[in-house]
C-alpha cells in the first residue's frame, strides 16, 4: 500500500525584496481533508479497502491507524508495523487518486 513553489521573477533592483510571510502548503486542485473521506481500494472490486475517517483515523486491512494530509503529502500509520512514509497524493477526478512513494510505482486507488 502506498499511499510548487512560486518564485517571483523579474524585480527591479530600485525596489528591494520584503521578506514574505511562512505560507501554508496549499492543498492540490480539489485534494483536502473532505476529498479523502470515504473507502479506497487499489484493487478494483473493493474487497480490501482503505477507510479515511474524520479526526485523522484511517481503517486498513491490518487493523486501525491514523493518517495525515498536508499539501499532496499523505502519511498513513496502519498501526502496528506499519511504516509511517509519506506519499505524494494526485486527484486525477472524483473517483480515482494516485499515490507516489520515493522509489515505487504509483498506484491508482479508486473510490469505493
């Protein structure tokens, strides 16, 4: 299971640069809390399902975590066991998401 920055160009030297205030990561088109509330299977048939719950808990097939989203970073913690890496999360349309981790192949997770 798997689960940009803006630079400024082109300032004028007569107008020095004012340091810019920490911003939030900012959620990807339509990805936030709310999008990934539900059931998500990379299976298809939705046999074996990931369930994201409000509050930050998630249901796996291995038994109850938590999990996280901040910009397009998913982290889910399965529980016991479970490794706690980040995935970079796409909304490709309502129904379907894709998750990257460093050195896998992404996933395609519909909703169930």
């Amino acid at each position: 299971m798997l689960l940009a920055m803006t630079v400024p160009l082109g300032r004028s030297a007569a107008a020095p640069a004012a340091a810019a205030p920490a911003a939030a990561v900012p959620a990807a088109a339509g990805l936030g809390q709310d999008f990934m509330l539900g059931k998500w299977s990379a299976m298809g048939d939705c046999d074996q399902t990931i369930e994201f719950l409000k509050g930050g808990k998630v249901m796996t097939p291995m038994g109850e975590g938590q999990w996280s989203l901040t910009g397009d970073q998913l982290v889910i913690n399965g529980g016991p066991g479970s490794e706690s890496v980040p995935n970079t999360v796409v909304k490709v349309d309502d129904k379907t998401i894709r998750l990257t981790r460093a050195g896998h192949q992404p996933e395609i997770q519909k909703r169930c």
